[in-house]
C-alpha cells in the first residue's frame, strides 16, 4: 500500500511537471510569468534549473525576459552547489567577458539550453564587460558573492541583474539567419540610395533615414543585429572616395546612433576619426560631432576627444560650432578639460552669435554634470543670469538647469513660466519630463502645476502659439496632446 501512495504522489508530481511545462511554453506571456514563478519553488530543484534555463533561452520577448530570469536565478540559488559554481565563475572572470561567455554558455549548455560558445564576438565581449561595470558602478560585487549571504537582499539583486544582463547580452548576440540578413542589407541599401538623391540637411531626407533605423514598436531580440547591420552599411559609406557618399553615411551612423542600439563601437570610432581632418565639409563634420556623445553615452570613451569639440566651438560654421557645444556635456564631464568645456560652453553662451549655438552651449550647461564642485557653481551661476532673457531657449536652460541640480527654488521658476499665457510649448514639456526622470517635486508644486496647465486649457492656449516657437510647437494638434498628456502625469503624481 505504501508503494502505491508512493507511486502515485510520484505520477501526481509528473502530471503538475507536464502542466507547469505546458504552460512555461504558451503563448501569452503572463501565463509564461506566473508558470515560471511557480517552477522556481517545486522540489525537484534539478527538473526546475532545466525548465528554467530552456525557457530563459527560448523566451521569444526580450520585454518579458525577467519574468523567466528571475525565477531561473531563484531556483539556482536553491542549488547550493551550482550557486556556488556560479559565484566562482563570476569571481574568477569578472574582467574576463571573453571567458565568462564561454563559461556561462557551457554551463547553460549542461541544461540543454543553447550551445557553448568557443568563439566570443568582440562586439558581444565588449557589450558583457560594458554590463559588468555598470553593475560595479553602481554599488553590485558580482566578485564577491561568495563573501555575502545568500539571503540577503544585496546578494539576490546582485546575482539576479548580473545573471539577466549577462544572458540579454548572450541573446542579443545571437547571429541572425541568412535570409534575414540578405532583406535587411537590401533594404538598408535601397534606403541610403534613395536618400542619396535628396539634398543633404533637408526633412525629407532626415525623415526617411529616421524612418528605417527607428527602433520598432515590438521589441525583438534580432534588433542589435539589425542595428550592427545598418551601422556597417553606414561606415561603408563613410569610407566611400565621393563626398556626397561619405556625407551621406555620416547623417545615416548619427541617426541610427540616436534611434536605435548602439553598437560597432572600435569599427565607429575608427571611421570618425578618420573623417576628423582639417578640410572636412562643414556638414560632414558637424555630423561626426555629433556620433561621439552617442559612442561615450552608450560605453565611456577612454579618450574622449575633448580639445577637438573645444577647437569646433571656434569654426566658421555655425552647425559645427552647435554640434560641438551640444556633445561637451556628454563627453568633457570628469575629464582634465573639464573646467576649459564649462569656460568654453559660457563664453559661447555669452557671445556667439548664432541664436542655435547659443542655445546649445546653455543647453549643455544644464546638463553637464561636471565632478569638480567650482564647475558646476560656474553652470549654474551663468545659467541664473539668463532666468529673465527674452529668448525662453535660454529660460528653459536656466529652468531645466536648476531643476537638473536640485538648487533651491528651481521648481519655482518652472511654475512662474506656466502662469504665462502665452507660454512656450518647451516649458510643458519640462514638467513631463521632470516627472518622468523621477524628481520628486512636493504636491504643492504639483498641485499648483494641474491647476495652471487647465487654466491653459480653458483658455485655448493650444490655439495660440507665441512668436518664439516653431515646428510641431506652433501645430494645434500637438499643443493639445502635450497639454493632456502633461496634465495626466501631474494627476497621477498627485494621486
């Protein structure tokens, strides 16, 4: 009798298994989710590490990846020798991507998920060691594990984002089928050819480019791909003989930069300098300033090339001068020229006399986040010079610039820009943003915001742009979206 009450505890097991599996492999996301959760806690430790590890390999939605990485990081644990090997193999190769790739996709491999990888791609090496600083920048020991108690909330945040951004990166990575690649490349082709006849700086020509390399709505796990397979065909163009070419790959690489993954960073960084010389066509050159913030943002440059952007700021062209204002603050924070950017970025401020390189210089003064505490105290008292200038491009600089570093009051002079009627579009947008980025106004403020953006509404405000803005700015139909899309933000603050 008692081999039977055995036998059948064993079938009913089995049956919640081939359930639970079922389920890990449906269709519909939530239902994957909540099946994985379930796994990460059955007895059978082994059965679930395996479930889990295929499915975290399988996973068709990069937006759902957690959902089956977490659980498959909650059943490792419970495995207290295979957490451990993972703790060693975190230890040993934590400034080792090329190693570490090897190593974790052998081990998932013993699970029957995916196959070991002998040969790392340098872009997917890079893209691990880049992952891995951010995890350390940001306070996680993925090398020290061992030392930490495996209950302890450091250690589970720490060993869960190590595993999931470690795997995302595996994924992302993995090498698209032929044919996908053949459509991709003559799509991107076609693409630049037809952007080849229309004129270089025009709309036309931008908003095609925006429109092909702009992420798509579903994210998938072939779009770094695709990214690195537009981006090459770019950098062909970049090395082209004919300057049309070359202007053309250049406006191409600073968009898909901007709208998609980036990625190619050596193969970028190589062609940009490159096209750095001293007879460059003025728009080609504006377009190269503009791709090395992008590079640094994504993966810190170890030599930014500061003095360059410093020398652009003194250019004949306007557009270059613009480019070069508006890259400081993303390239010249904490290096040795930092306090000569924040100097450079005032007196272009100050003097230039291109409305747009004025504009740009305070722009990259509110955003600079400069290390030494006397550069950020010079940003910030040139930008409180221009809180009553005429041009709101530069009240929105000081604005932002004060909200930006927290100074006191700066929330203050948001409010008394909204109380205008005729405000500019740009301050409704601040309030969104700020919101957005997580400041934490008191609802006073907030309250007092709501209560300003529907006097704009009542009042018509959407119908009266002011002489100061232009493009989508002065289009009625997008002041009414922003202003219900600002008010719903400040409600749902409010609530």
């Amino acid at each position: 009798m008692f081999r039977t009450f055995t036998e059948r505890r064993a079938r009913k097991e089995q049956e919640r298994q081939r359930e639970l599996s079922a389920r890990l492999r449906s269709s519909e996301p939530e239902v994957r989710a909540a099946a994985a959760g379930e796994i990460a806690q059955v007895k059978d430790t082994a059965w679930a590490i395996r479930e889990l590890a295929q499915a975290m390999d399988r996973e068709p939605s990069p937006l759902w990846f957690d959902a089956v990485a977490g659980p498959f990081c909650d059943a490792v644990c419970r495995d207290r020798a295979l957490r451990e090997r993972v703790e060693r193999m975190f230890a040993t190769h934590v400034d080792e991507p090329v190693e570490l790739v090897r190593a974790w996709t052998a081990l998932l491999a013993e699970f029957g998920a995916g196959a070991a990888l002998d040969t790392v791609d340098d872009e997917l090496a890079a893209e691990v060691g880049a992952r891995l600083r951010r995890v350390r920048e940001q306070g996680g020991k993925p090398d020290e594990l061992s030392g930490t108690d495996p209950d302890s909330l450091t250690y589970v945040v720490t060993f869960g984002v190590t595993v999931e951004l470690l795997h995302d990166a595996v994924r992302r990575y993995d090498p698209l089928p032929a044919d996908d690649i053949e459509r991709a490349r003559h799509a991107t082709r076609g693409t630049l050819e037809r952007a080849l006849a229309l004129p270089a700086r025009s709309d036309d020509r931008y908003a095609l480019l925006v429109s092909h390399c702009e992420r798509p709505a579903d994210e998938t796990w072939a779009d770094r791909q695709l990214a690195a397979l537009r981006i090459g065909e770019a950098l062909d163009l970049c090395g082209s003989a004919e300057p049309d070419r070359v202007a053309l790959g250049v406006e191409s690489l600073a968009i898909m930069l901007e709208h998609n993954d980036v990625c190619l960073h050596n193969a970028i960084r190589e062609a940009l300098d490159d096209l750095c010389v001293p007879d460059q066509d003025p728009f080609t050159f504006s377009e190269v300033l503009s791709c090395y913030p992008s590079l640094h943002a994504d993966r810190r440059l170890d030599d930014p090339p500061v003095e360059m952007f410093l020398a652009a700021l003194g250019h004949p062209d306007p557009l270059v001068r613009a480019n070069a204002a508006a890259g400081l603050d993303t390239i010249a924070p904490g290096q040795p020229e930092e306090s000569r950017a924040v100097a450079a970025l005032i007196e272009a401020m100050e003097h230039d006399p291109d409305v747009e390189v004025v504009r740009s210089a305070a722009y990259a003064l509110a955003t600079i986040p400069c290390r030494a505490e006397a550069d950020t105290r010079a940003a910030s008292a040139a930008l409180a010079a221009k809180a009553g200038s005429a041009d709101p491009g530069l009240r929105v600089a000081s604005v932002d610039g004060a909200i930006h570093r927290n100074e006191p009051g700066a929330y203050d002079l948001l409010t008394a820009e909204l109380r205008r009627p005729d405000v500019e579009a740009r301050f409704i947008s601040s309030v969104g943003f700020f919101l957005d980025l997580g400041k934490q106004p008191s609802k006073d403020v907030t309250a007092q915001w709501a209560r300003l953006l529907e006097r704009l509404r009542q009042d018509g405000w959407p119908d009266r742009p002011n002489e100061h803005e232009d493009g989508d700015d002065t289009v009625p139909g997008f002041r009414t979206a922003l202003l219900e899309l600002t008010l719903d933000k400040t409600r749902a603050y409010n609530a």
